[in-house]
C-alpha cells in the first residue's frame, strides 16, 4: 500500500513538473484497458507546443498584395519573422468502473496560450499586430466506454484479454466567450464514436489503436467573431502503435493522425481550402515500475509529423503522460 501511494506521489511530481517542456496528444476516452467494477484510472498528459510552420494561406490572409506566396501556394511555410505561437496544454482523464465491462469518464484539458502574429484589418484596410496571452479550460468531455469483445479463440492465434472497445463521448461548449475568441476553445457541441483495440500478438508483442469519428457542429453566434455561426468540417482519426513488452519498460510506436472536411460560413457556403489534416510517426517509452501499465506507469515519447495541413504546427512534438489506477 505504501508503495503505490509513493508512486501516485512520484508520478504527480512528475506530471506538475514537466507543465512548461512537453506536448500533448490526448485521447479523448483513454486507452483500450477494461477499468474494472468499483475501481478508477487517472491519466494525465502534459503539452508544450512551439510552432515552426504556418499554413502558407495564413500568411497571404494577414499581407495580401505583401505576402511572399500566393494564395494558390498551399503548403506549410516557415513562420514570418516575429511571429510565435506557444501554446501548453495540461489535461487530465477520470475513469470510474461502474460495471465490469463499462466505465463512465471524464476529460478536462487546461490551456495556456501565447500568440503573435499579422492579420487583416478590414476596418482599417492594412495589416495590424494581433497579440493573445490567455489561459482557460478548453470546454470538457465526457464518455462512456464498453467491453464488447475480449476473446478469440482461434482467430489467427491473437490473444485479445485486453479486448475490443467501443466509446461515445459528448463535448458541450461551456468555455466563455472571450475564451473562445482567443482560440481557448472551439465554441461547438462535438460528439465523438472511437473504436480502440489491443490485441496480444505474442508473449510480449501487442497493438494499441483505436480509430475515430468526431462530429463537430456549428460554433456559437459570438459578437464581433469572424468564426461566428461557422460548421466546422468532422474529423477522422486513426493510431496503429506495436508494442513491445518487457517486465518494467514497454516500447511503443507507429503511425498516427487525422483528416478533417471542410469548414462553412454562416450562410453554408464552403470555405475554400479549409480541409486540415496531420500525420505523424510517434515513438513512446514507458517506464512501469511494478510490472504493470495500469498499476502505475510513465510514457516518454516524440510526435514526428511528415504530412500537415494545419494552420500552426511544430516541427516535432515531445510527450510525457502518466496513469495509475486504484
């Protein structure tokens, strides 16, 4: 009992500490890991994101007639000179075990951003100076999450004791206004389908994945917004990680991403050009000091993307996340 209180201890420091040097890519409904009747999971991530690039249409945006690209360019270009986008992000997941088989959930992610960049006065006529230091919670998820396949005798020899899940997840828009004219959050009701599986390919070699579909409807009418009334394009996403396990330490890693459609105006005309996605290699060690992932564990691990359409994006993305259950 001692050491598991040490090690909840241990990883808090840890997660606390590490709030200014690391980035996040969270999933919204945790990781496909039956939580068990009465019991609960906490997982934390931590993100540190710096932007290097910039979608080139961002640039053309804010000079116009003075942006070195035309509007046609369409590629990710390097930030402009004085130009920043940082950007950390904390969140943290609750599951609870209300039956075997199914747990209920919650995910709440903080922000802190700090952004300078050129825009588009209309009023004025002429590129002007935006700047935003802002910090906020950045709405909150909640979901379901259910069991509904764990064995498979036979089927290619696969041992699938950690199972096959379905999720539902529902995000309503509870961020202030002004929050969400700084980017803090999105001004929508998302809803969110996830399909997650971890089949045991051998003693020690596994799959972690999971496949996603996110419903995201229209942004609130918010005065003076130019994303005012907008719907946003619906996200698909997808992680393929192979695992390879030892008694203490787990090495983790593959491909994962997403694409969304494009977004439309207030009077439902498509917005040209505004389809974004991101695809990345991503590489995780995990240090589990009693042997086990759920019993206490931590992930460090790098983002590296190689295809992306997205209006800010670093050039590589650093991980830490922490969980325990009890």
């Amino acid at each position: 009992m001692m050491k598991k209180y040490a090690l909840v201890v241990v990883l808090g420091g840890i997660l606390v500490f590490s709030v200014v040097g690391n980035l996040l890519a969270e999933e919204t409904v945790g990781c496909p890991h039956d939580v068990g009747k009465g019991k609960f999971k906490v997982r934390g991530k931590i993100a540190y994101i710096q932007a290097s690039k910039c979608y080139s249409d961002e640039v053309w945006k804010a000079l116009h007639n003075s942006s070195p690209y035309p509007i046609d360019y369409d590629k990710m270009v390097d930030l402009p000179d004085g130009w920043h986008l940082k950007k950390t992000r904390i969140a943290m997941g609750l599951e609870y075990g209300v039956i075997d088989r199914l747990s209920i959930g919650v995910f709440l992610p903080y922000v802190m951003k700090d952004m300078r960049r050129q825009v588009w006065s209309k009023q004025a006529s002429k590129t002007v100076w935006k700047e935003i230091k802002d910090s906020g919670f950045e709405d909150v998820w909640f979901s379901a999450k259910y069991l509904v396949y764990s064995k498979s005798p036979g089927l290619l020899d696969f041992d699938w004791k950690d199972g096959l899940f379905l999720a539902l997840a529902y995000k309503p828009s509870i961020t202030s206004e002004e929050k969400i004219k700084n980017g803090i959050g999105s001004g929508t009701n998302d809803f969110k389908i996830v399909v997650l599986f971890h089949p045991h390919l051998t003693e020690n070699f596994f799959l972690c994945s999971d496949v996603w579909y996110q419903y995201r409807g229209k942004v609130k009418e918010i005065e003076d917004f130019s994303k005012s009334g907008w719907d946003l394009g619906d996200r698909f996403g997808y992680r393929f990680f192979l695992g390879y396990e030892l008694e203490k330490f787990t090495i983790v890693g593959g491909p994962q991403g997403w694409i969304a459609g494009s977004n439309k105006d207030k009077d439902g005309k498509e917005l040209e050009d505004s389809d974004m996605y991101s695809h990345g290699i991503v590489v995780k060690f995990r240090w589990q000091p009693l042997g086990e992932e759920e019993a206490g564990s931590i992930d460090l691990g790098v983002r590296i993307p190689y295809a992306n359409k997205v209006a800010f994006a670093p050039t590589f993305m650093p991980t830490v996340c922490g969980r325990i259950k009890f």
